[in-house]
C-alpha cells in the first residue's frame, strides 16, 4: 500500500493510480477543477495543492 502524499497525513491511498488518501483525493480532484491553468500533469499539480494546503495550515 501507497501513503497518502500530503506530509502531514499517515493515511493509505485506495489504490496504485492515486497519490492521496480518499480525503484528501477528493479536496485535490475540487482544487483541480478550480485550477485549470496548472500544466505539468498530476505530479505538478498535486506539488501545487500541497504546497497550498501548507500555506493554509501556517495562516
Ligand atoms: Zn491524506
């Protein structure tokens, strides 16, 4: 089993494919829909929504 990516999150993943834990898969699947313009493919984009979350975490 894969850990969920986010740092501060212990949680498996569901599967292989998929780099988060359900939780945060799904807040990660709503930032994505409210984020078109990130290139770079899911990897980028999954770096971008951790980085966001961190940054939310400290404010
Ligand atoms: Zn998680």
């Amino acid at each position: 089993m894969k850990v969920c990516k986010m740092p501060v999150c212990k949680k498996e993943t569901f599967n292989e494919k998929i780099v988060f834990c359900g939780e945060h898969d799904r807040e990660f699947k709503a930032f994505l829909s409210g984020a078109k313009k990130i290139t770079g493919g899911i990897t980028i984009s999954a770096l971008v929504y951790i980085a966001k979350k961190m940054l939310d975490k400290k404010s």
